[in-house]
C-alpha cells in the first residue's frame, strides 16, 4: 500500500466518522418539539445528559472534519492546487460557525442546569441563535462539495457519479439556505418536499460513497498530473 492509499484511506475513515457525530449535533435540536417554549423547555431538560453528548460529539465531529479536509486538500493538490486549496479554505471556514453554534449550546445547558424562572423564552432564544450559526456555516457545507466534485471528477480518486452526486447535494445545501432566509412558508411548501427528494438522497448517496470508497479502495486509479482529466 503507497502512502498515498494510506492517506486516503484514512481521510476516508476520518469523514466517515464525522458524518454520524457532526451529523448527531446537528440535527438532535433541529428534530426536537417545537410546539411552544415551555414544551421545548421541558423536553431538552428531560433529555438533558443526551443535549450533553450532543456537545461533545460535535465538538469531535467537526475536529475530524478539520483534519478530513487537511488530508483531502494533500491528496487533490496534484489535480488542480488551485481548487484543492480553496476547497480546504470552505471547509476550514466552516468550523468556527460550528463551534460557535455549539457554545450557544453549552449556554443552553447551563440555562437548564440554573433552572431559572425565565428559562422557556431564553431557551427559544439560544435555540435560534444556535440554528442562524448551523444554517450560516451550511452554506460552507455545500460551497466546498463543488470544487471538490470538480476534483473528483478530473482525478478519479472517486468515480464519477460520486463526483455529480457530491456537487448535486453542495447546490442542495445552498438552496436549503437561501430558500426559507427568501420565504418564510417554504418549509410548508410542496417546494420544499420536492427539494428535500431531489437534494437529500443524492447527497446522502454521494457523501457514504465517497466516504467508503476511498476508505476501501485507498487512492488506486487515481491520476496525479495537474490538469489531467
């Protein structure tokens, strides 16, 4: 095995790891009821020790992703620098906005650890505040799939499909951002249920495949001359 299947390799096991535990971060509060604060309230304190993990996870989950994109940025350099580093700056962008999202959380764990009288409409509050960050860093989450489906596409480090699939989801995550900031019924609409089909399978299928692929197969096939296609 060269070195440079070792490091694929590993990236691949480092983004597989990130997916489940960023991914649990993130969308443990986006699931949650939301019917009134006092509920919201209610429900994040009985589940408090889970909310706590949900930190922690995340805050390990988004580090990988770091390094993931560290590797990444090293193994697709060879096909166009240019792009290999502006994927690695999207991704680095990112992380910050994540972790400020995940302070808000640690605000909202110490909220319900003070039991305070006012806790229901502070809780909405941080809720929000962590959402604006996680939506806010989304669109660096689908910005540095683009460069990276290009680089894909022209390195064979993954097949071709991956690549279409990597850059279909990017433009998914952009438009899950810019469309409710536009309207504020979107999330009820047929739109919506219609882009969530077109976007969040093909980007789940894009983001496992790419994963395992490279975890499985190492870097074999890939060409390394910038500019080759």
């Amino acid at each position: 095995m060269t070195n440079r299947d070792a490091t694929a390799r590993l990236a691949g096991l480092l983004y597989l790891g990130s997916l489940p535990t960023a991914g649990f971060a993130y969308g443990y509060v986006e699931f949650m009821p939301h019917a009134s604060p006092s509920a919201t309230l209610a429900w994040l304190t009985a589940h408090r020790a889970m909310l706590g993990w949900t930190v922690i996870a995340g805050a390990a989950g988004f580090v990988d992703y770091l390094l993931f994109g560290l590797l990444l940025r090293q193994l697709l350099a060879p096909t166009r620098a240019l792009l290999a580093d502006l994927m690695l700056i999207l991704v680095v962008a990112s992380v910050p906005l994540s972790f400020a999202a995940l302070a808000d959380r640690l605000d909202l764990l110490a909220l319900i650890d003070s039991a305070s009288p006012q806790g229901a409409p502070e809780a909405t509050l941080h809720l929000r505040h962590e959402h604006n960050l996680f939506q806010v860093s989304a669109i660096f989450w689908g910005l540095w799939l683009l460069p990276l489906g290009w680089l894909l596409w022209h390195s064979r480090l993954a097949p071709r499909a991956i690549a279409a699939l990597l850059v279909l989801g990017g433009i998914g995550y952009l438009w899950a951002f810019a469309a409710p900031t536009l309207d504020a019924h979107y999330a009820e609409s047929l739109l919506a249920r219609s882009a969530r089909a077109l976007f969040t399978v093909p980007d789940l299928i894009g983001e496992l495949g790419f994963g395992l692929w490279i975890l499985i197969r190492g870097a074999r096939g890939m060409t390394s001359s910038e500019g080759k296609a």
